[in-house]
C-alpha cells in the first residue's frame, strides 16, 4: 500500500517558544500553599496548642505594649532560643518572612527616625518579634489543632466553623487548582496568545467548582443532622498537664519580666 | 586577646585579612567537601561553644583577664578547617554585634585565634597522640595549651610591631603604644599560666563530658546533636555572669581613657595614640555584652542566648543551602 504524499513529508512543526512564565509560576505557588498545609504542625511538641495560643497573646501584646529596649532584647533572646531548635527550612520560613516584615517597617518608620522621633526604630523590631513568634506557632501546631484551641478558648462557633471551612476548602480547591493548570499546560502547545483568557477560564472553572463543592459539603452536612450548631472541634491533647502548665509558666514569667524591666514593679515598690 | 578597633594600624589590618582571605577560602570548600550536610548544624553548636568559652573572663592578679577560646576542642571534633571557620563565624558575631575585638581587626583576630590556634592546636595533639596513643586527653590538653599559646604570641606581636613602624615625628606611637619589649611579656604571662590552663581545663572537660554522654558525637559517627549538648550549652549560658567577676579589662583591649591611665612603660601613658583618638569606630548593638536599663548578669545571659542561638541558626540556614547529598554505592546502615 502506497502512503497518501501527505503523509510521507518530514513533520518539521517546532512550536514558537511562548512565555508562559505566569503558568509555572502560578502552579508553583498554589503547590507551596498546600505543602506548607499540609507539613504545618509536623513537629511534634508535647506543649498543649491552647497553651501555646495563650503564650502567643501574651507574647504579642506585651511585645506591643513595651517600650523598651531592654524587654525587646529579652524578647529577642526567647524567640531566638526557640527557634535553634527548629531545622533550616523551616528556619528559612519563618526568619524570611519575619526579616522582609521588619525590612518593610523600617522602611515605614525610616521617615519618622529622620524627623528624629528615635522610638520609631522599635517598630521593626516589634514587628520581627511578633511575625517570628506566630510563624513559629503555625510551624509547629496543626491547623486543625489551632481550630481546637480557638473554640475551647470561647471563641464564637460561626468564626471556628468558618476558619475549620476555609481551611478544608484551601486544601481541595487547591488540588482542583493544581490539577487544572497541569491540564492547561500539558494542552497548551505553541504560542498562546490569549492568556487572559486561559487565566480566565481557570479562574472560572475553579469558582464553579467551588461552588458545587459547597452546595455538596452543605447538603451533606444536612443529610448528617447539621441542625446550625458547630459542636466543639476537640482539642488535640497535648502532654497532659504539663503540656498545659509550661506554656501558661512561660507566659507569667514573660509578664513578670515585662513588669519588671518597664518598671512597674519599682513603681509599685515590689522589687528594683 | 580580641584585639579592638585602632590598636593595629589599618595596613597592619589590610596585610592580616589578605592573609585570611585564601584560608577562608580553602577552609569554605574543605568543609563542603569533608564535613556532610547533616553536621553542620553540629558545626554552629561548636561555635557557640567557642563563643561562649570567649565569655568566661578569668582574672589575674595586677587587673587583666582573659579568656580560653576552644578553637583545638573544635578542631578535634570537627578538623582543622571545620575550627577555623566556626571559630571565625563567633569572632565575627562578636565583633558585629557585641563590640569585642574591631571589624578592622576582623582579619587579625582570625589569624590569632581562628587559624593559628585551631592549626598548631590538633598538630601538637596529633603529634602527641602519636607517641602516647592511649591519652587522648593529655594529646588533646597538650594540644589546646600549645595552640593558645601561639595564638596569644601572635597577637603580642602583632601589638608590638605598632609603635616601632607607625610613630609621629615626635615619637609618640600612632596605633598601639607598647613595643615587642612590653607586649610579648605581658601577654605571655597570662596566657603560660592561667589562660592555657583554662583553655587546657575547657577542652578536656568537654571531651570528656562528649565522650561520656555522647560517644558517637565524639567519633564523628552522629550527625545530630543529643540533648546532653544542649543541656550543656544552657549550663554554660546560665553561668556566664561568673565571667563578669572578673574585674579590670584584658591587657590590650582598653578604650582610650583606660589607655591613658595604663603604666606598662613605667610611667602613666598620658597621651592618646592619635590614629586611635581620630580611628574608625561602628557603633555595636550590644557593646560589651550590655543592655541599657538591665542589671549586667542579666545583659549577659542575654548576651550569651543571643550569640549562641545566632550562631546555631546561622549554620543551620547554611546547611539547607547545600543540596543532600546520597551515596549510593555506600552499604547501608541497617544492615
């Protein structure tokens, strides 16, 4: 049998390079979001998380409210205890996000150090000792343990039914978001040059897919009896009693030590 | 034995940090060659060892202190090359942020303390090791003797050569003020008798402790640190306020009014050098280990938390730099 003339031609197709950067990079980052998901919490600490998420109020707000060197320093010297014993990605995470906070508010307070108003240089350093200390709590606590927490910590059922949601939906849109622009790139031959649209239709897919999902989660939520009451997610026990205690004996030696180097305690002629 | 900012002429400084340069070098692919991925984080635990034997100030009667370094523990555990640059990474954190030994001198004090030491240090502990294979102790105490002996010799020369080639027309010396004639006496003093010492007791106790606690760690055979290097680095840091007993400041490390006031020559010196009243100054974060506003035992256990925890998250951020590394040719371990 003799080929069709059409078919005997060397296939000499080479499709156009096309910067299809946007793609890759957008991929990428949806699969970063749902590694840092899904590694969040994979050290283990023996410390309670409603512990924790007390020594981090605590944390905050006295880092907040100081406005001294010296407290700042001690501070410092906790976060930077703590953080030794992290491994160095996750020390990667944690200190660049905090570093690039301080850069931005250094920035922010450069103009009111140049008008001379020196206190404004505790801004960055306030604002690295926060960061750092939340990072470190979302690295080493699961979010589902975070959720636990906040409810046994009272807070109201709706915003721990939407937190617990989000996160849940975070998770599969972003595997569905994954999936799509794996498609999209393994379709995508040549030169494209309607991206918009492509991004677009994404977009779109996504959102509807969205939508049938929480149509699903709601109808199955009914078909479970969900009456409007969002029962207390249980807390992930953590170390006993001791899991409890030490992070709430940090938090009062933190609290100690900011009375005592802000001068409160002199002031009350407690000690100093 | 940090030698500060303006004591050492700028050029004496430039001529010490080209001399380091092609040892940091070598040392930087030494290290990624012969050190795995997985003991680096071991490697800034080291430093912070070193940086805190660097705290305990120990004195001597006629008012100076000094310190033991821990560089030939270090070279012991890790290698001549792994030493020097844990050795440098602490100098520098203390010269950046605790204001202990100039950035000028930056080069200097490595060539004394993070090259030199560490060097002479594991030769003569290998050298003794050799004629009496079964005390590794002795070798190792020998070793850190010898090593901070040199290094203390090194940097009294370095001190002496200032007034003999950087003097004004008058005579009065630019940089530090006291020749060979007074440096190396001074310096060497200390450092033969209780400063070696020191730095003998600091080597061999924490060999020992290592060898007892974790012997694997002490071979070479673990790559993590146990909890017995952590508990010991906490002991250290709670009991750095002892180095603060030390009244009087290290000979060679006053500021410019001490200076004025010191007798080495004979007589009260009562000028100060001008290259040191007009030299380069960057203000540290925490100078001398203090915080404003808190008692001082207090600025120096956070001093010693700070210097300690920045050195081990520093070689720890290192290693994720590296790509691992696997052998697959080696026999595996569960068999």
């Amino acid at each position: 049998m003799e080929l069709p003339a059409w078919a005997c031609k060397d296939e000499a197709y080479r499709p156009t390079r096309d910067r299809d950067a946007f793609l890759s990079r957008s991929f990428l980052r949806v699969m970063q979001a749902l590694a840092a998901l899904r590694l969040s919490g994979a050290r283990a600490l023996s410390w309670s998380p409603q512990g924790l998420l007390a020594l981090l109020f605590c944390w905050v707000l006295l880092t907040a409210l100081a406005a001294g060197l010296p407290f700042l320093g001690c501070q410092l010297a906790l976060l930077l205890a703590a953080l030794m014993f992290c491994d160095g990605r996750c020390l990667r995470r944690v200190l660049g996000a905090a570093l690039a906070a301080a850069v931005f508010s250094l920035l922010l307070a450069a103009p009111a150090v140049f008008w001379g108003a020196g206190r404004a240089l505790l801004l960055p350093v306030k604002s690295f000792l926060t960061l750092g200390a939340v990072l470190l709590v979302g690295e080493t606590v699961p979010w589902h343990a975070l959720t636990g927490a906040l409810a046994s910590l009272r807070v109201p059922q709706t915003v721990i039914f939407l937190l617990d949601t989000t996160l849940r939906a975070i998770f599969l849109l972003g595997e569905e978001a994954g999936a799509l622009l794996t498609a999209l790139k393994l379709r995508s031959v040549g030169r494209n040059r309607r991206k918009q649209r492509a991004a677009g239709a994404v977009l779109g897919t996504l959102f509807l897919r969205a939508q049938r999902l929480s149509e699903a989660t709601y109808e199955a939520m009914v078909c479970r009896g969900f009456t409007g009451e969002y029962p207390r997610a249980r807390a992930a026990a953590g170390g006993g009693a001791a899991g409890v205690l030490l992070p709430l004996l940090a938090a009062a030696f933190d609290v100690l030590l900011f009375l005592w180097l802000e001068g409160a305690l002199a002031r009350w002629g407690v000690f100093g | 034995m940090h030698i500060p900012e303006n004591y050492l002429s700028p050029q004496t400084c430039a001529v010490m940090g080209a001399a380091m340069l092609p040892v940091w070098l070598i040392a930087v692919s030494k290290v990624k060659k012969e050190i795995p991925r997985e003991r680096l984080p071991l490697l800034g635990i080291g430093a912070a060892f070193s940086f805190l034997a660097m705290m305990f100030n120990l004195p001597l009667p006629g008012g100076t202190t000094g310190h033991a370094v821990g560089g030939v523990l270090l070279a012991l555990l890790f290698g001549p090359w792994g030493a020097c640059l844990a050795v440098s990474t602490a100098l520098f954190v203390q010269a950046l942020f605790f204001g202990d030994g100039g950035i000028l001198a930056f080069g200097a004090n490595c060539f004394n303390m993070a090259f030199a030491l560490p060097f002479a240090g594991w030769a003569v502990a290998r050298a003794v090791r050799r004629v009496l294979p079964e005390h590794a102790l002795v070798a190792a105490g020998a070793g850190a003797y010898a090593g901070i002996n040199l290094a203390a010799l090194l940097a009294a020369i370095e001190f002496g050569v200032q007034p003999l080639l950087f003097h004004d027309a008058a005579g009065q010396a630019l940089y530090c003020p006291y020749p060979l004639s007074v440096s190396i006496p001074a310096m060497m003093v200390g450092h033969l008798t209780l400063f070696g010492f020191a730095e003998v007791v600091f080597t061999t106790a924490v060999l020992a402790y290592l060898k007892k606690a974790a012997p694997e760690l002490a071979s070479g055979a673990r790559a993590r640190a146990p909890r017995a290097v952590y508990g010991l680095l906490a002991l250290l840091i709670a009991a750095t306020p002892l180095g603060l007993l030390a009244a009087g400041t290290a000979w060679g490390e006053w500021d410019a009014e001490e200076l004025r006031e010191t007798a080495e020559l004979g007589a009260p010196l009562g000028y100060t050098p001008a290259g040191m009243a007009q030299g380069f100054e960057l203000p540290a974060l925490l100078p001398d280990y203090a915080v404003a506003g808190m008692p001082e035992a207090l600025g120096y256990i956070l001093s010693a938390v700070i210097g300690t925890a920045l050195l081990v998250i520093f070689f720890k951020l290192v290693a994720t730099l590296r790509r691992p590394h696997t052998d697959y040719g080696a026999p595996s371990a569960g068999c």
